[in-house]
C-alpha cells in the first residue's frame, strides 16, 4: 500500500480504499447491462476472490464491498452456481440486512463446502447480531473464526457492535473483550483499529447522552486511556508500509478523525496525507456528509 502520494487527491467516497483490482472490478460490473454483460461480470467477481487464495483478511474486505455494491448480481451467481462456495458468501452477506435467518443458513452451507475460510462464519456472526441471538448461539461461531483467523479485524468489529450497551452487552462487557485482545494482539495485526474504534464510538455515545456525560467531553481525548490510544495508533500505523491489511486505509482515516476531535490537527496533517482522500462512510458520517466533513477537518490539518 502507497502510504504518501505526491499530491493529495479531492476526497471521495471509496468502498474499495486502495484495492486496485476491486476498484476496477467495480466499474467493470457498474457499466455492464444485459444478460451477455452480466456474465462477464460474473466472471470477473469470481476471478477477483479467487485471486485472493487464503488471504482470509482481503477475502472477507472484497466480499463486504462487493455484496454492498452487487446484490443484484451476487443473487444471480449463486443461481446459476448454487455449489460454489466464493457465490454463496457473496449472496449471503449481500442478504444480511434483509433476511438475516436466510444468510445465516447460506453461511452455514458456504462453510460445509470450504472448511477453511473464516469468511462464511463472518457471515455468520453479522447474522447473529442482527438477528439479536443470546451469547450461546454466538460464542460456537466466534470460535469457528478464531481457529481459522484469530485476528480478523470484521468479526472483531462485529464483536465490538454486538458487545455494546446499545445491542446485547454493557459498558463493562465492552472494557473486558478490549482488554482481553489489546492484552495479547501482536503490533500491525489487522484489529489494531480496536481500540480507536472503540473510543470514537463512546465519544459520540457519551455526546449524545447529554446531560453531565456530555458536559465533561470537551475533556475526553485528554483522558490518559483515549489519549494512549491516539498515541499507540499514531506510532504503529504512521511508519510508511507499517500497516498492510486490506482495510489499512480506513483505519488511517479512523486515526485521522480522532486525532481532529482531540485538537491535535499538527499530529493529524499527515496522516490526512497518508489517506490520500480515500473518504468511509465511517466514522465521518457522524457529522453529516462524510466527504464534506473529511474536507472540512482536512482542510484545518
């Protein structure tokens, strides 16, 4: 991953971040119509995820944007290959929002066919926290995952969704998981964002509780905790080439919005430079449009 470029590019929303041949694919099958073009995109989703081999972490960041992007299409493979295990992922988590109970059953059956890819199980606990399942049905899926990829940064992140006092769990649940895994997570895993994720949520959770929470929030990226994470944040992923996963660049851009939060715009000028514009909808949605508030802060840094 280029980490600096020579000039900083307008900011623009990029689902693919700096996946090139997702990036491609994506406007390949964005510009196809027709049952002829459609099988040309098909071909192309395929030889995409195929090409990742056993790279659980780039597997499960294509996946996401593709079934994001191309429901549409991921329905129509696992039509026309209801045996392949690559088509059964896609159209599963392509389903997630709108038949939970009907993903977690095509994750179940991905999973049968290909043993070893942590990505159906991902599925699979996306599916179980939408679906507000008790804990005994989400451990036995958390366990698939890590024996086959104990640090992958979206099942992390869907236990920190799960865990939090707004779905199934409480402050004190959230305080134990991150301190299980920060105990223990080796420097530049792909769940490093943990922490600064976990920060940023209660930021705006304690926000918009108003009241005495709020009123001390002025103050919250000073707290020695918050501001450890910044610090570790800034020191392991600034290095060039120091973060490699598939989701590095959202994860300096999570970095980029909590350092402009904390007042520390000097810190935050390069690693607004390392994002290079490539602009998530989160965390920046929180303050309205997600491009205009990168520009926004960016433009400060």
């Amino acid at each position: 991953m280029a980490l600096f470029s020579r000039r900083a590019h307008e900011p623009r929303l990029a689902p693919e971040l700096d996946d090139v041949p997702l990036g491609r694919v994506l406007r390949g099958v964005a510009a196809t119509r027709g049952i002829g073009p459609q099988d040309l995109a098909v071909a192309q989703v395929e030889r995409l995820l195929r090409d990742t081999g056993d790279d659980w972490d780039r597997r499960s960041h294509r996946v996401g944007v593709l079934a994001h992007a191309v429901p549409a299409l991921a329905r129509a493979w696992r039509e026309r290959r209801p045996s392949d295990p690559d088509a059964l992922v896609l159209a599963a988590w392509s389903e997630l929002a709108t038949d939970p109970w009907g993903a977690l059953a095509t994750c179940r059956r991905a999973a049968e066919i290909r043993p070893g890819d942590p990505t159906p199980w991902v599925g699979a606990l996306a599916a179980v926290r939408i679906l507000r399942r008790p804990t005994s049905e989400l451990t036995p899926i958390w366990k698939e995952i890590h024996a086959r990829d104990p640090w992958h940064r979206e099942a992390h992140l869907q236990i920190l969704g799960y865990l939090s006092p707004e779905e199934q769990g409480s402050q004190a649940a959230l305080r134990d998981f991150l301190d299980d895994v920060v105990a223990v997570m080796p420097p530049g895993a792909p769940t490093s964002c943990l922490p600064l994720a976990a920060a940023v949520r209660q930021y705006h959770r304690d926000l918009d509780a108003g009241g005495t929470r709020a009123l001390g929030i002025g103050q919250y990226w000073a707290q020695p905790h918050t501001a450890r994470w910044l610090d570790q944040a800034l020191a392991h992923g600034m290095p060039p080439g120091r973060l490699r996963h598939a989701a590095a660049v959202a994860d300096l851009g999570l970095l980029a919005y909590a350092l402009s939060r904390a007042g520390r715009m000097r810190e935050a000028g390069p690693v607004f430079s390392a994002v290079d514009g490539l602009v998530t909808p989160w965390p920046w949605s929180y303050e309205g449009d997600p491009v205009e508030c990168y520009g926004r802060y960016a433009g400060r840094a």
